[in-house]
C-alpha cells in the first residue's frame, strides 16, 4: 500500500521538476535570444567581410594599375633618354670632338700632376731646408710625419 509519506515525497519530486522545467525553458529561450542576436552578428560580419574584399580587390586593380602607368612611364623615359644619347652620339660623331661640358672634369685634389720645381732663392735659412726636403718628399710619394 501507499504511504502518505511517499505521496508528499511524490508531491515534492513533482514541484522540484515543476521548476526546474519551468527554469530551463527560461533558459532555453535566452539561449535562443543570444542565439538569434549571434546570428545577426555573423551576417552582418559577413557582410563586413565580403565589402573589405571587393574593396580589397578595387585597391589591388588600383594599385596594378599604378604600376603599369608607372612602368609606361618609366620605358616613355628610357625610350626618350636612349633617343637623345643616340641623337648626342651621332652630333658629337659628326663634330668630331666631344664638348667639354658632356665630359666631367677631373677634380683638383684627387688629379696629381707633375710639375717642375720652381727654382727659389737659395737661402741659408734652417726652415728653407726643411720646407724643401718636404716638397722633395711629396714629389717621392713619401711622408714626412716627423
């Protein structure tokens, strides 16, 4: 026979999953609030995605685009350079002589040139002496660091 005991503990096992029904259903749905907000969120992030990529692909055509005026550009440039230094060559052929403008001129220190001692006035003085074993040595390629 049934006891009044197991039917108060029948009654109490019921409410405790009268409420725990009642709890994760609140739960249920929140998840599916959240759910649905996420959902959202995702599309929109898609959304995102796919316009950085059209962007993405806009600036590269941009940017080859760039490239290849700059190349044009650049063989416009070697193209006209080539022409005039053909056109230079043949003047300079048909003169017979380059101008002194188109050739660099040599810079003064690093040009060594031979000249002939100038000849001074014999003086017996002791800093005459040294000054001309000085050009002596500059003449030789040596150094005098004494």
């Amino acid at each position: 026979m049934v006891t009044i005991e197991q039917i108060r503990l029948l009654d109490k096992k019921v409410h405790s999953a009268v409420e725990r029904i009642s709890l994760l259903k609140q739960e249920n749905q929140s998840l599916k609030s959240k759910l649905e907000h996420y959902e959202g969120r995702i599309s929109e992030l898609e959304r995102l995605i796919e316009s950085f990529k059209q962007d993405q692909g806009e600036i590269e055509q941009g940017i080859t685009n760039a490239l290849d005026e700059l190349n044009r550009l650049e063989d416009d440039l070697d193209e006209t350079s080539s022409t005039e230094d053909n056109a230079q060559s043949e003047t300079d052929t048909e003169i017979g002589v380059a101008s002194e403008e188109d050739s660099p001129s040599p810079s003064p220190s690093i040009v060594q040139t031979e000249e002939e001692p100038q000849e001074a006035p014999e003086e017996d003085s002791e800093e005459d002496a040294d000054q001309s074993s000085d050009e002596d040595d500059s003449r030789t390629g040596e150094l005098d660091i004494f």
